[in-house]
C-alpha cells in the first residue's frame, strides 16, 4: 500500500503512525501546515479511510507499521542463505 503513495506522502504517513498531529509535522519539515493537511488528506484516499470514522489516524498507523513490519521481515528472508 505503501508504494501507492509519493515520496513525501510515505513520510507523512510514517508520521502520523508515530502520533505526531499535523501541526507537529509540519514544524518537523518545515512546510505549511496547509501542505500536510492535503498530503495527509490525499493518503487517507489513497488508503480509503473515511475522516467520518473518526479513527482515520489510529487506522493508518496500524497499515504503515504492518507494511513497515512486513517489508522488513520479507528483507530479513531474502537475507539468509539458500542450501
């Protein structure tokens, strides 16, 4: 799912899985809090999250750290040697 997202976009989103509000991104990168606001808009369409659920953030964070984990872990397979 990850890979749906630009860039920026999959920085964002690893952001906001670690509970920084939009306003904290926005200081950490130096950019208008406007600028998140859209870039996280555009990743909650690009995961289909609704913002009328109202857990839109928590839900993300639980797809980034799976895939996060996944990746790492497929990283990890490849990494051993074959007999």
């Amino acid at each position: 799912m990850l890979d749906k997202l630009t860039p920026r976009e999959r920085t964002i989103a690893v952001l906001v899985s670690s509970g920084l509000t939009n306003k904290q991104i926005s200081h950490q990168l130096i950019t208008e809090r406007r600028t998140v606001d859209n870039h996280v808009s555009s990743i909650y369409r690009k995961f289909e999250l609704r913002r009328e659920d109202g857990c839109c953030r928590v839900r993300l964070a639980i797809q980034v750290r799976e895939e996060i984990l996944w990746q790492a872990t497929a990283r990890e397979a490849n990494s051993f040697p074959r007999k």
